[in-house]
C-alpha cells in the first residue's frame, strides 16, 4: 500500500497494441522492440503526441524514472542552432520526450529531454549530459525535495531549478515524438532508423515511510476545458463547443492530425467553449498555427453584464496585445510555420495577469483592467485585409482573403486553479 506502488509500469505481459489500464492516449500503443515490451507512437506523423497516466495525488518528496530511447539525425549536432523544435534545432523530426505534471494549485512543471540528453525545466536554460552516448536508451530521473527539481540522466544530475508552489500533482502526461527519426550526419544517411519508445515508468515516494492509501485518493477536478480536437468528428465542433453567427469554424482533420479552423477564410469565426467557472486563478493555454501576415487569434474572458472582458489578441510573427495595452513584441519567442502557445495566467491579486508565449512572459495585465469572475471564454480567429491603410476584418466575397490559408488551433486548456494550501 506505500505510495510507489501507485504507479509501476515495465508493458511486460501486455498484448501489442494495447495501452495499460487507465493509460489515455490513441496515438499509442505497446510495441515489442529487441525482445523487450515498450511503448511507442503508432501515429507516422512527426509531431509530439501525449499519453496521460491514470489519476495519481503525487504529494511531497517523490522521484520519476522512466526509461526511453530518442533518434535524431545527427549524433554531433549542436541543440542551439536556431529553428522550430524545442531546444532550437532545426530538423524537426528530432525526437523529443516530455514529461508534464500538472497540480490543481498551480502551472504545470514541465520537462523535455531530446535525443542528445539536452534537458530543460520549464522556460530554464537548456543544458547538456557530459559524456552522454547517443541513441542507447536513456534512463530519466526527475527527484522534487522540498521546492528543489533535479534531473538525472542516466544517474548524473544534469539540470536543476527551485520552484516554489506546485503542491500535489494529480496529472502526469508523457509526450513523445511520432516517426522513424535517421542518424548517422547531417543528410540522415538512412542509417539505423527508428522509433522513439518509452520502457518503462516508475513513481515512489520520497517521503519518510511512504505517503498513506489515503494520499493516493484524488478528488473531483474543478471543471475545466481540456481539447485537442482528436475525438470530435471532421466538420464539426467538440461536445458542449457553440459556434458563432457565421458557423464558420470546424474540426479539420488531416491524417492523424487534428485541429479547428474556419471553413471559408474570407469570413473570419468564433467559438465559445464550454462554460467555465473562474472566478480566482487560473490558466489558460491557447496553442495556434498562424498562417501567413495579417492572421491573429483572439481570446475573451467574459462574464456578466457588468464583468469587463479581458482580451488578449496574438499575432502572425509574434505581436501580442493584452488588456488594451500597447502591443507587446514577442518575436523572440515566435516560432514560424508550428503551433505556438499563447498563455493567459492569473496568480494572486497581486500580480494580476501574465501573458506568455512559449512560456517566455511578453506581457502583464493589472487585475484591476478585468477583475472578473469569468463564465465564458471565446476564440476568435481573424484575417485582417489592409486597404487604403484601414484594416478590415472578416472580408466579404471576392476578397482576397478568400485565397488566404486559415489559421488553425491545435489545442485549447483552460483550468481553474485551487488556492495554494
């Protein structure tokens, strides 16, 4: 009954192309690799697909190992060369594995690793693993003591940082990359491709004599909204999603992928998600493709008839615009051609609200500006059209706007958050 037994998973004995019990993720399934059980994306697509474990309550000190093999193209390569994946590089189809805890009290804590054991902590400086062996399997430890994070791989401590408040998670996600990923220099030179698997994951307690069975008992989760758009049929909305006047934004689907877009560009649309109670802090995570120039994406939170609307406008080459303040410029955290994630964070009435992207902090709103509480949220999805120095919005028919690629949104999250014990 001590708290490691809550979660202990090798895929041993598990029938291939199935997924442990309460393990949610349809782009996984177990796989047999060198006679050894493991877990991989069966998806071909080279993006990062998420698999979510069972309900846990991870309380105080605890430590997760987990044990994984990556592909990349090239064993030499450095992580800093500037382009779209999340440690810089520029081949894309480099694989990634990330690990995201997500507490009811607070932000996620997020950690990814890529194929050459470069690891980072949240928005933290990315650093590397001496003498690490690439394209052998990599064995992953992330201890909490106290507020102190540290990550070992392959049992020498590579990163660590202090975060204070992040109390008991009760959600842990996984994320891996989708794909055979070549190596062997730059070009590939089809040489021993292969797809990223996880082996095995394991959490215990750090805790003097475990933590209790009690400990292990999760209670309801404060409603929130949670999308990737994967279970909704093309062509329409998920369950509880109202479109606009014009019914213009749908669910799209293209291969394994999945996201919302307008059905014609020349209109514009907008969306309301389900109703959501905010009435302290919270989070809001809004993950976007913005297509070409003069593309944005509009979120609202909204409430009664006297609440002010907080609206926060993200857009094409990084420009955000929060609360009526002057825009902001956050093209250093653009990232061209690939999702990037616009996040709305009240924490405190102190501190108002913080607008990051791609978890770099571009801008803040005091609460005053919109001090809620908040019942809806809506997205809206616009293609500006400049004319005689005017910009107009939602073009009309035989606009050139007609022939413009609509912006799409990959993911939406929206979680109320507990007060802080």
């Amino acid at each position: 009954d001590r708290f490691l037994d809550a979660l202990s998973e090798d895929f041993a004995g598990l029938e291939v192309g199935s997924r442990p019990k309460g393990w949610e993720g349809e782009a996984f399934g177990v796989q047999t690799e060198k006679d050894r059980r493991c877990l991989e994306v069966t998806k071909e697509s080279n993006e990062l697909f998420y698999v979510q474990l069972p309900a846990l309550a991870i309380k105080g000190d605890f430590a997760m190992d987990c044990e994984f093999r990556l592909g990349g193209q090239n064993a030499n390569r450095s992580p800093f060369l500037g382009g779209p994946n999340s440690f810089g590089g520029t081949n894309t189809g480099d694989h990634e594995f990330h690990l995201e805890l997500a507490s009811r009290s607070s932000t996620p804590l997020r950690v990814a690793v890529d194929h050459m054991a470069t690891v980072k902590i949240d928005a933290g400086q990315a650093k590397g693993t001496e003498g690490f062996k690439a394209f052998a399997p990599i064995r992953f430890r992330l201890t909490r003591k106290g507020d102190v994070y540290n990550v070992s791989i392959n049992d020498h401590i590579t990163v660590g940082r202090t975060i204070s408040g992040k109390g008991v998670f009760q959600t842990v996600r996984i994320g891996l990359t989708g794909g055979k990923s070549q190596y062997g220099g730059f070009g590939g030179g089809g040489v021993g491709a292969f797809l990223a698997c996880l082996y095995s994951v394991k959490i215990t307690s750090l805790e003097p004599g475990g933590a209790k069975p009690d400990d292990a008992v999760t209670t309801p989760a404060p409603l929130s909204v949670q999308e990737d758009f994967s279970k909704a049929a093309a062509g329409t909305l998920p369950d509880g999603w109202k479109g606009g006047k014009t019914a213009n934004l749908a669910v799209q689907k293209k291969g394994d992928l999945a996201d919302l877009e307008l059905v014609n560009p020349a209109l514009g649309g907008d969306v309301t998600l389900p109703k959501v109670e905010l009435k302290g802090d919270f989070y809001a995570d809004v993950s976007a493709v913005l297509t070409e120039q003069n593309t944005a994406l509009k979120v609202l939170f909204k409430g009664g008839a006297k609440t002010k609307t907080l609206a926060v406008e993200l857009d094409y080459g990084g420009g955000v615009t929060a609360g009526g303040r002057p825009k902001a410029d956050g093209s250093k955290s653009w990232i061209q051609g690939k999702p990037n994630v616009l996040r709305i964070e009240r924490s405190g009435k102190d501190n108002g609200y913080v607008i990051k992207l791609n978890d770099t902090e571009v801008g803040a709103v005091p609460l005053s500006a919109a001090p809620g509480p908040f019942t809806q949220v809506e997205l809206v999805i616009v293609i500006k059209e400049r004319s005689r120095g005017d910009v107009q919005l939602f073009g009309g028919p035989g606009s050139s706007l007609a022939k413009k690629k609509s912006p799409q949104i990959t993911s939406v999250q929206v979680v109320p958050l507990e007060e802080a014990p």
